[in-house]
C-alpha cells in the first residue's frame, strides 16, 4: 500500500488541501493572542487588611493570624505568607498551577467572611481580596499630575473615576493608588485647651459622632402626602465642623475650633508620589495572573481618552510606563528572525539543489508546515510568544528534512529514466518508514517535557507541542503534497548537444566547487571511519564520557536577565524615618535616577504600610538611543544612589517570569522559618551578615525590620483601676491622639470620606507628648482625693506640670499617673510562611555567577553558622523553582534517551 498514491493520483486535490492548510494557519496567525511568554503563572490571590494605627504586633496577631487559620483550610494552596506592618496585613496565597482561580476566589470570599467574627471589631471594613501577584510589575502605570489641584483632590478624581473604570477593563487584576489619599476633614487637637477645659479625646469624637447623623429617620403620612424626615449633617467642608459645640463649661459652649485646628486635608499625610520630580498620584495596574498582557494593555490604553475627558481639564492624564512596549518589539524581533531563517533554509537547498523547480518543492513543504503549525496552536489555546516563535524558528530546519529525503529520492528515479510519476511514487514509497523514523525520533525527544511539573515544565510545555506539531505537520506533507509536486514540477534533465560544453557562470562554478570539495572530505572521513571501527567507538565513548562530565561542571542557572528597558527598584531608609524625611530622600533618589541620559521616566513613591520603604519604576529609552544594555545602566547609578545617606535602593530589572507571591528588593530569595521571633532575628542578622562577606552575592538584603523604635506604654493597672480609668479608655485616648483615627464617616453621591482627629503635628515631636495626655476618672475614684488644678493657655508647650486637673465638669489625669513610658526596639513588620514567623533574604547575582553555585554558597553560610534546628531555611520564589527543575534535569535527559531507543527499536525491530 503507498499512501502518497491517492494524492499523487489527485493533484488539484492535493493542492486545495494544501492551500487550505495555509490559508488555516494564515487565519490562525491574525487571531492568535500575543504574549512574551506561555501561560505559566501561578493563579495567585492576596487579601488585605487595614486598622489605621495598629502596631505591625497588633495586624499580625489580631488580623494576619485569624485569616490565616481560615484561609489555609482552602485546597490547592501551594503557599502562604503574609506580610503585617502598621496599619495593615496582607496575606498572600498561591495556588497550583492548574487550580481554576476563579473558583479559588469564591472559596477566598468564603474564609473571609468566616474569619470576619475573630477579627477586630474597630476593623473599619472587610478584609478585600485581589486576583493578582503582587510581587509581579505592573503592566501599565498612569501618572496624574495637576498645576492647580490638590494631591487629595486629584486623588479622589482617581477614585471615583480611574480606578472604578480600570477594574472593570477584562484582565486586570489589581489597581492599586499611590502617592496619596482620599481627602478627609482633619481635626488636629490641642491638648493644651482641651485640658484647659477638662475634655478628654473621646469627649470630642464622641461630640463629632453624635452630631453626623446617618440613620434612618423615618417619614409622615396625611392629607395625602407622604414627607420623608430629613436632618442635615455637616459635610465634606472643615469649616462646617468648626462650630460644633463638643462641651458646655460654665454655661458657655465649647466649640471644636476652641480645642482643635480644623482644615481640609487627607486621610493619609505621610505619602507621596512623584513622575518625573514633580508630585503625583500613581495608578498600578497588575493584570489577572490567566490575563494576556498584550490584549490586557490594550484594552486599558484605548480607555485612557476616555479617562481624559471624564477627569476635570486641569488634571493631566499621562502613561507612565507600558511594559508590552519591550514585549512587542521582541516578537517583531524573533518573527523577523523566523523570516530569515525559512529564506537561508530555501536559499542553502536551492545552492546544493541548483535547479529552481526542485528547490520550490522544499520551499513550499517549509512554509505550508509552519503555517499549518499555527492552526494547531490555535486549537490548543496557544499563544504568539517568544518561546513558541522559538520553536517554530528551530523547527525550520527539521521540518525541511523529510521534504528534502522524498525530493532527492523521487530525483534519483527520474534521473534513471523513470516516469516522473512513478518515479514520485516509488521515491515516496521507499523512504516513507525513513521519513516517519525521522519525524518520530525527533518527537520522541521532547515527550519527556510533556511530563515535566512545575513553572518550567509548564513553560516548555507549550515549546515542545508546537515543535512536535511543525515535526509530524511536515511528515503529513512530506508524504502527500511533496511527492505531488515532484511528479507536476521535476523533469528529467536534457541530454546537452554534441560541441564544446556550455561554460558555466561564476556563482555555479564556485558552488560546484565548494560542493566536490566538501563531498570528497566526507568520503575519506567515512573511509576512515569504516577501517576504524574500534577507534571511532572509543571516541564516541570518550564525547558521551565528555559531555557527562561537563554536565556536571557547567554553571546552571536560571532564565537569563531580560533587558526589557524597565526597572523597579526598592528603597529602605531607617524604619524609624519620618515621613517627610523620607519624602525627601525620595526625591533625591529620583533627581539622581533622572539625571542620567539613558533614562526616559521615573516614578516612585513613599509611605504606605511599609515603614520606611518606597518603590520606584524606571523607564529607559530604547536600546538605539541609550546604546547601552540595562545592567550598565544600574552599574552607572548605583554609586550615586549609593551616596545617599541614610537610604538604600535597590535597582533590578523587571523580569516577565517570576516565581512566587512574595516581593523583595532582590531577584532571588532564601526564607528562614522558626518558632519564636528572638532565634528568627538572631539567625537571620547571623546569616545576612556572613553573606555579606560573599563577593558573588550583591544586594543583599532582609525583610526582617526589627530596629523600629516603640514608645512603649505600660499601665500600672492597679492605679488605674483606683481611678476609675480602664485599659481600654488608654488605648482609646492614644488612638484618639497619634493614630489618625476616623472618627466618622461623610457619605457623598460618588465615595465616603473620613473625619481624621488625632493631635496637631506640633504636639507629636517626641515621646515626650504623651505627658500631654490627660484621661478622665470616674468621680466616686476620686472622692476625698485632693485634686491640685492647673491651667494652661492653649498651644503654650511645657504649661503642665502632670498633676490631675479638675473642672466642674469631670477630672482628668495625665497618662504619666496610671503608666510607664518607655522606648524599646520592635519590629516594623511581621512575616509569616505557611502560619509560621519567617523572614526571608534576598540577593542578586555578581556578574558571571550562575545561580546554582549561589545557592550552594547560601546552603554552606547556614551550615558555617550553625543554625539551630528549630530555625529551617528553604529558597523560594525563582529560586525554588530553579531547584525543583534541577531535580528533574537528570531524569528528563535519561528519559529522552531511553524513549528514542524505544521508537527506534520498534520501528526498525532491532535493539542495536
């Protein structure tokens, strides 16, 4: 039987078929989505949290903990960890690979509702879950900048409009808002006059409370009519506050501009964003981890007109960063790449061919199997990426060869005089089992990356499907379309007449000869070969010897840096800096990153939950104007920053894969778990600072932040107690001072704002403000107590001399009385991994240092130290899974092997 009869036999057929093959591809090819790389991120979900005030000890104990009981009960969890530091918690979870993250998201909702009854009850609103990593880069960043808005206004445009809109675009997973808040009424307390009039904190936000009234009022009915009963509340305007009486002394009013300022701000003062050195508020858009960046991008940058003209005239709209700009330009790159190869196969097979009707033969196998290729990727849910466009580059070479094998053959027959049909039938029939040992040993190669787990396995997963795809498209051609085309197009070649023969041109005669030549060395090496047998097996034991050994010696590491053309960079000042210092030091950072040619944009940002830190994103120009690669660039910065007192940046290249859920300063990260937090500090400082002494290691760097200063509060509960004063009302009272506590809700058509109240900035210096304070006691405490009263004028600093203080209306006393107040060292954030206190290490690579020898240098720093055994080290995010691959790189190589000996006994029936 010869299977290529039928299409031999029916060549117009023959060729529909083959034209409709193309024209599937072409089709495919326009409607294929676009991506840098296959679909191989980690369905990730984070939940957070906030409480304004709460310590990093509070939000891990009272919050991180509680979500994490209920969260870690959800299957498919690969890991979780959680990050706690003031003001709030985040946990983040990583599923598997192929757990379906939108019903791990119902399953997230779930828990957090479960978790909602252990949780706080001053937790202003539910936990809130996000279907995005947030260790991954944002895809896009908008900036928004104004000459003549306020941060605080532009910021609630943002809230009400961008931000709204953006999370409806189809892909994206989080928006997160920078470099401000929502505007807020701020009340900034006097403590001098409220002591003055004896009104505590929570006389006043009891006062402001009670005087925004939210409830339901009811309506009246008759005469037909029905009237709905309506009270006004003060609004979003400070000056409506003003005159709200928070006390009656002496038969006066006492309003709240007596014991307070009361201005129009944020919520939030210690942020700040920056575009390119001047103030902004920065809008990070992270895609859905199953999104496609390109599409995701898109869809987002077409609504920006939109946003332009939504916004007031006076707020400008600019994109600040695109992170598809490097991802297109690479595709075109490596399409343009795939073009060239498929012309220097066409042109090396017309060289050796030398006749134009043969070399259509190959040309048209080649091209009609690669497009055929992109139909099949099409019915697989394949993407456009660099590794699939990869595939199909190398697959030009091999998809070529069963072509060439039936072409040659069908040419020998013709040449001998045979029919140029038969001749393309025999030819075909002949090395048809040739052409299918061919294609299948080729297959047989990657079959075992198909069954590889994990990132990677999933990320040459697709590599190998589109290479075997190409392989087994051109066996079908190879056996069908060729043999047709060689029984329509070869022709004997004409005997040439008698005479002198016809000179050749030069290309031809230069041609012939580098082919004699080239053909005479192969026959004396196979000579050679074939009279040495023994000494060609030897050789041949001696490479296979070889290539073991340089296996075994060669550095391995993960995916090479990418030079996309963007940076992040992570910024860590002393964890007790102040905010305004901080924003300085920001700004410094910025001005230097600006400075330098190669640089297009910059955005960055301070403040937040992380004490201390700030993020910047830089854009550089194209590799034509800059004319130097990225890690040049942060070569050339990294002195400059590195004069900054008081700061460390960390700049790095934005990488398209990455594992784990976890972000750092650094690309790569070793996490240590123990039981208690004493040995986690301790033998996490005793590993950084023995790492510190590696020269193959660079930005190193921890995310333990153990040396913020608390000023510490203990209540002597038995004085207290005598007073009539509980722990709860210091707790209020403190909160009510230093927390930028909401003290109330203002409900507006489009969003909800707070009223912010704690103590006028002036009055917050130093520890020493909290002798300021002054609490209220219970009457009945102090009868028959002598109560000495002082008075001060308002805002004179040092007119209280700490003694209780008495008016007609209460007594109060100051916190000084019922506690000691001290300062002590504590941490700025908090870590968890899997329930347990963690802290994890990062650190990036020195030029020339693969990552496997960096991880045997961590693994022999925690043996050099000795680590005790109740503290456990283990790499995680890209470095866990460059280990997990590591494992499976032997059995994979073996398992090729073994496979392509099986299919090539079965074929041939023979085990030599």
């Amino acid at each position: 039987m010869n299977l290529s009869r039928p299409f031999v036999e029916r060549p117009i057929a023959t060729i529909l078929l083959t034209i409709g093959i193309a024209l599937a591809g072409i089709a495919a090819y326009f409607v294929l989505p676009v991506a840098p790389l296959p679909k191989v991120d980690f369905p990730v979900i984070s939940v957070n949290a906030t409480l304004a005030g709460a310590s990093p000890d509070t939000m891990a104990s009272s919050v991180a903990t509680p979500l994490e009981r209920r969260l870690g009960t959800i299957a498919g969890v690969n890991e979780m960890t959680s990050t706690s530091s003031t003001g709030t918690a985040r946990v983040t979870l990583q599923f598997d690979l192929n757990r379906n993250i939108d019903g791990a998201a119902r399953e997230v909702q779930a828990a957090i509702n479960a978790a909602r009854v252990d949780l706080p009850a001053t937790l202003r609103s539910n936990p809130t879950y996000r279907k995005a990593n947030p260790a991954s880069a944002p895809v896009v960043i908008l900036a928004l900048t104004s000459k003549t808005k306020t941060p605080g206004q532009i910021y609630d445009a943002v809230s009400n409009i961008v931000s709204q809109r953006l999370s409806q675009v189809e892909g994206v997973g989080d928006v997160e808002i920078g470099g401000g808040s929502l505007p807020a009424v701020r009340i900034e307390l006097l403590p001098f006059a409220l002591n003055q009039y004896g009104i505590s904190t929570e006389d006043v936000r009891a006062a402001i409370q009670a005087t925004i009234a939210n409830r339901p009022k009811g309506a009246i009915e008759g005469e037909g009519r029905r009237l709905q009963i309506y009270t006004p509340s003060p609004g979003r305007q400070a000056s409506e506050y003003r005159s709200l009486i928070v006390a009656w002394r002496n038969n006066a009013a006492v309003r709240l501009s007596d014991v307070a300022n009361v201005q129009d701000g944020v919520e939030n003062r210690r942020t700040l964003g920056l575009f390119n050195g001047q103030p902004a508020i920065v809008v990070l858009v992270t895609r859905d981890p199953n999104a496609n960046i390109i599409e995701t991008v898109d869809r987002v940058r077409a609504l920006v007109p939109e946003l332009r003209a939504q916004l007031p005239q006076d707020i400008d709209v600019a994109v600040a960063s695109d992170s598809t700009n490097s991802i297109r330009a690479s595709l075109a790159e490596i399409e343009f790449t795939l073009m060239i190869s498929i012309v220097l196969v066409v042109l090396v097979v017309g060289l050796f061919l030398r006749k134009v009707r043969a070399t259509i033969v190959p040309a048209v196998a080649t091209v009609v199997s690669l497009l055929g290729t992109f139909g099949v990727m099409y019915l697989l849910g394949f993407s456009l990426n660099n590794l699939s466009l990869m595939a199909l580059t190398v697959a030009t070479g091999f998809v070529v060869d069963d072509a060439i094998v039936v072409l040659e053959n069908t040419m020998r027959h013709i040449e001998n005089g045979m029919d140029r049909v038969e001749a393309a039938l025999l030819g075909a029939r002949e090395v048809g089992f040739t052409v299918l040992s061919i294609s299948l040993s080729l297959v047989a190669v990657f079959i075992p990356l198909l069954f590889m787990d994990g990132q990677i396995g999933r990320l040459f997963r697709e590599f190998a499907i589109t290479l075997s795809a190409a392989v087994l498209i051109s066996l079908v051609i190879s056996l069908t379309t060729t043999p047709m085309m060689c029984a329509l197009l070869l022709r004997a070649e004409p005997k040439e007449a008698a005479g002198p023969p016809r000179r050749a041109s030069w290309p031809v005669r230069w041609a012939e000869r580098g082919y004699d030549a080239l053909l005479r060395t192969y026959e004396r090496s196979l000579d050679w070969a074939l009279d040495s047998k023994a000494l060609v097996m030897l050789i041949l034991l001696a490479v296979v010897g070889l290539n073991v050994y340089l296996f075994a010696k060669i550095p391995k590491g993960f995916f090479p840096q990418q030079d996309n053309g963007q940076l992040n960079g992570g910024l860590r000042a002393d964890q007790s800096i102040s905010s305004q210092a901080l924003g300085e030091k920001l700004k410094q950072a910025v001005d230097i990153i600006r400075a330098d040619p190669a640089v297009d944009t910059v955005v960055g940002f301070s403040g937040g939950s992380r004490a201390g830190g700030g993020f910047m994103f830089v854009n550089l120009k194209p590799i034509a104007e800059r004319k130097v690669p990225s890690e040049v660039v942060i070569a050339r910065l990294r002195p400059q920053l590195n004069r900054l007192t008081g700061l460390r940046v960390f700049l790095g290249q934005v990488q398209d894969l990455r594992g784990g859920g976890r972000s750092s300063n650094s690309t790569y990260q070793y996490t240590l778990k123990a039981d208690n937090l004493a040995d986690l500090r301790t033998w996490t400082n005793k590993l950084v600072e023995r790492l510190k002494t590696e020269p193959s290691l660079t930005d190193l760097d921890s995310d333990q932040s153990d040396n913020g200063v608390e000023t510490f509060v203990t209540v002597d509960r038995e004085s207290a107690s005598r007073l009539g004063i509980t722990s709860a009302a210091v707790d209020s009272a403190l909160y009510n001072a230093f927390g930028q506590r909401s003290v109330a809700t203002i409900y507006d058509e489009l969003n909800q704002y707070a009223v912010i109240m704690e103590w006028a900035p002036r009055f917050m210096q130093g520890p020493t403000a909290l002798k300021d304070l002054y609490l209220p006691t219970s009457a009945s405490a102090l009868a028959g107590t002598t109560v000495v009263t002082t008075s001060a004028n308002p805002g004179q600093r040092g007119a209280s001399v700490g003694a209780p203080l008495s008016t007609a209306a209460t007594t109060m006393v100051p916190l000084g009385a019922v506690a000691k107040i001290s300062e002590r060292a504590i941490p700025t954030s908090i870590s968890h991994e899997g329930g347990e206190l963690s802290s994890t290490i990062s650190f990036d690579l020195a030029p020339g240092v693969a990552l496997g020898a960096a991880q045997k240098i961590v693994e022999q720093a925690g043996a050099d130290i000795a680590m005790p055994i109740n503290v456990r080290g283990a790499f995680g995010g890209s470095a866990a899974t460059f280990q997990q691959g590591q494992g499976q790189q032997f059995w994979l190589i073996l398992a090729a092997l073994v496979v392509i000996y099986i299919v090539l006994g079965v074929l041939y029936e023979s085990l030599i």
